[in-house]
C-alpha cells in the first residue's frame, strides 16, 4: 500500500433511499400507524468495537456528500486506558465505499467495501492500536458486502468473508475459498426452516466453527447457521417471535454475542442474545423497542454489551448477558455511532463535515470530550 489516498480515492455507488406515504382516504384504508413494520436489510456501517479495558475502535463516514464523491470512511483507534481516539485510518486504498472490521487479538483486520473503480476489497492489518498498518497477502474479490460484520478473523489466522454477492469465503495462508452461498444455504433443510432470504453477517464460534447470520423470511427462528461435517450447516440459532434479521455477530473471550432485529405485526424491537458455545443455549435479552424509527447505528462490544442509535436522537445501550436496554439521554447531534471508553463509559461520536466530536454521558448529561479534525481531501476523485 504505497499509493497515495489522494490518489487512491474512488467514487462510492451511491443509493437511493425511496420514501412512501401512505394516504387515508377511507375506513378501509390501512394508516402508516397501522402498516406492518419493516424488516431492515441492512444497517449503515458507522459502528464501535472494543471495551472497557481494551483498545477501541470505531468507523464513521465523513467529508460530503456521495453524489459529489466528497464522502470518505474514517476509522479511529482509542489505545488501551486511554479515553481520546485517534484517527487511524489505513492510508494507500479508497474508502470511499466504507470500511469493515473485525477484531484479531489485540488487533484489528480492516477491510475497503468497493468503489467506482475498486472493484475488490483489499485488507489491511494492525497490532499496534492503528500506529501501522500491513497489506493483506489476498484481497476478497469479489467485494465485501455492506453489512457490519461481513468481515470476521479468527483462530490460527483463518478468516470468513461475505462478499456483495452473497457467497461467504474462507481465508487461511492467503487465499480464499468458497465456503457457502445464500442460495445454497437457502435450499438446506436449516435455510427452509427460516425462509433465508440474505445472509447478513459472519464470525467464528469459540471454537472456531463457521457461523453465519441471515435474514428470515418466515417468523419463530433466528436466522443462525453453523457449519456442520463436509459441506452441511446446520440451525444455530434461538426461537424468537415475529420475522427476524441478524444485524450484528462476533465472538469475543468464549462468548458469541448476537444482535437482531424482529419485527412482529406493526411492532419493530432489537434482541441481543448470547452463548457460550454459538450454536445453542442462547439467553436473549427483553426486547428494546425502535418506537418505529430506523436503526441509524448498531455497535457490539468484548463484554457483550452493545449499543444501538435510532433516527430522532435516540439510542440505548445493554451492558451484557443478564442485563436490560437502558435508553440513553437524547443523543447529541449527527451522532454517527455509540462506543465505549476505557471504563465502559457510554460516549456518542458525532460527525460534521470533517470534524469528530466525541461526547461522553455523564449522569444524564453529554459532555464535549474531544475533537478532531480530519483533513479530507474534498474533490479527490475528480
């Protein structure tokens, strides 16, 4: 990785959000109060790793707009103890099109989702809190899917990849290999049982058994799977109430940590769930309601807490197994995701342009912590 990022930078596919609204214009016409809630496909990829006691990090899109291809994924590295972040993000490739992450020990795979001329997703990887980054030997081609945990490292250097085709690969010494399909896993016994439309997420168990996340299409079972003997996968996943989707999956000391999304008729909640082995005994947490407002940011974090950012300046945080949903004091303004500080302490990590604000929740109020500004290099890409 030796390019410049200026020179690197690409152009994002951009998408379009599309909004509905429903009129009433009669007792038989269904209101928007009253429409079946929506399953989200997929959630942005601003989001935090890492914990109390443990470096953190965290990926945020900043810059402009994406229709100018102004709009530029950061990633910030928090050392170990220490409550400021850094800015840390790998220099040489375009993260125009997003970055995804996963923990390695003590330290951290990242990978570049594609962009208008990056076609592929080159990897790059660090021990040393972000201080300096290595080229992976093998890019995942194709591309890195848009999900938070479409990226998973593992015991012994193995790694699991979903791509933007919705084929799951195995890394080890390298290289890749096809590991599994949405389609195929859609026609195994486990995959009917669920209606598997999309597969969502990926990680390792504790003992270092494949473990993908997906969307189902029919209610009662969350969609987990676990590869099995030969090429077979098996149903991993607890019974949950209504149509569910996996929106975040990782591993951390011997403990899977699963987030979800249920819908049920009109009604739209987060689940976290836990396991010891990944692949049975889950304990899921009470539901925690998104009053019907988007999920703007999900965050899983080495204690099995998570925090989750709605649209309307909500959020809520779970400190781990056992515990409840505790709403948050309204967020601050462009909060892009939740992590934590170095004793666990909730912060809010706001963008601006090319500024970071990091807020941190003291009692019920939010305290200015620190900023950071990132010298983006606007048209770039021209």
């Amino acid at each position: 990785m030796t390019l410049s990022r200026r020179a690197a930078v690409a152009a994002v596919r951009a998408g379009t959000a599309v909004a509905i609204a429903l009129l009433a214009a009669g007792c038989g016409t269904t209101s928007a109060a009253t429409s079946p809630a929506a399953l989200p496909t997929t959630v942005p990829l601003g989001t935090s790793l890492g914990g109390q006691g443990q470096p953190g990090w965290a990926a945020v899109q900043m810059g402009g707009s994406q229709a100018t291809f102004n709009n530029f994924w950061e990633l910030f590295a928090r050392p170990a103890g220490s409550a400021r972040w850094e800015l840390a993000t790998p220099l040489g490739v375009a993260s125009n099109g997003g970055l995804v992450m996963s923990t390695a020990g003590a330290g951290l795979v990242a990978g570049f989702r594609p962009s208008q001329d990056l076609l592929f997703s080159p990897l790059a990887d660090t021990a040393s809190a972000g201080g300096s980054w290595s080229p992976a030997p093998a890019p995942v081609n194709p591309g890195l899917a848009s999900d938070l945990d479409a990226l998973a490292a593992g015991p012994g250097g193995r790694m699991l990849a979903l791509t933007d085709s919705g084929e799951v690969l195995a890394g080890s010494d390298g290289s890749w290999q096809p590991l599994a399909t949405v389609r195929k896993l859609a026609g195994t016994a486990a995959g009917r049982a669920c209606g598997l439309t999309a597969l969502t997420a990926v990680a390792f168990t504790a003992a270092g058994t494949p473990l993908l996340g997906g969307q189902c299409a029919r209610p009662g079972t969350v969609g987990l799977f676990a590869a099995g003997p030969g090429s077979s996968w098996q149903a991993a996943g607890p019974a949950a109430a209504g149509r569910v989707t996996v929106l975040g999956l990782a591993t951390h000391g011997g403990r899977t940590t699963a987030l979800v999304a249920a819908v049920t008729g009109t009604t739209s909640d987060v689940i976290a769930a836990w396991s010891a082995t990944g692949t049975s005994g889950w304990a899921l947490s009470a539901p925690a309601s998104t009053g019907g407002r988007a999920i703007r940011s999900v965050s899983l974090w080495a204690s099995g807490g998570a925090g989750i950012a709605l649209a309307g300046g909500t959020g809520a945080t779970i400190a781990g197994p056992g515990a409840s949903w505790q709403p948050l004091a309204s967020l601050p303004a462009r909060t892009a995701t939740l992590a934590l500080g170095p004793d666990g302490q909730v912060q809010a990590l706001a963008v601006n342009g090319s500024r970071l604000t990091v807020w941190q929740l003291t009692g019920r109020e939010w305290a200015r912590l620190q900023v950071i500004v990132v010298k983006i290099p606007y048209g770039s890409s021209d």
